[in-house]
C-alpha cells in the first residue's frame, strides 16, 4: 500500500515545485484509488475555499492554470496505464 501523502506536498506537486524524487512519491500516489480521491478531496477544499473570498482574476488565473495542469497530468497518467 502506497503512503499517503500530505496536502502540502499535493500543493508543491501541482505547482511544479516538487524534485523527482516527490513528483515520482506523488504519481505513485495519486495512481491509487486513495490517492485519486484524496487528489479529488483537495482540490474540493481548495475550490470551496476560494469561492468564499473574494479573489482577483490574477489569484483566479492561477487556479485555472493549476486546474488545467491537473486535468493534463491526469491523462496523461490515464495514457501511460493504458486507460485510454
């Protein structure tokens, strides 16, 4: 069974800001069904979170392109498994 990973370490992997060592930690995790719905969960939180304030469109640029980069990695991990 695959450790289950921190949200910081969830937010530095969507920021790119990970080594390979925790980008190659957060894949294996997220390649999980845990790890997918914790992913899921995250994601929830941060968007729940952000609706609630008031943001400016540079804050709600980020999230789409932290959206966006998520929606990439998962097909391409969906590629990679053979899911699509």
């Amino acid at each position: 069974m695959t450790e289950r990973i921190t949200e910081f370490l969830l937010e530095k992997y969507l920021s790119d800001g990970c080594s390979k060592a925790e980008m190659k930690r957060v894949e294996e995790y997220v390649n999980t069904v845990e790890g997918k719905l914790h992913l899921d969960e995250y994601l929830d939180k941060v968007w729940e979170a952000a609706s609630k304030e008031q943001v400016d469109e540079d804050v709600l640029e980020d999230c789409r392109g932290l959206f966006l980069m998520e929606v990439a990695k998962e097909n391409h991990f969906e590629e990679r498994n053979g899911r699509k």
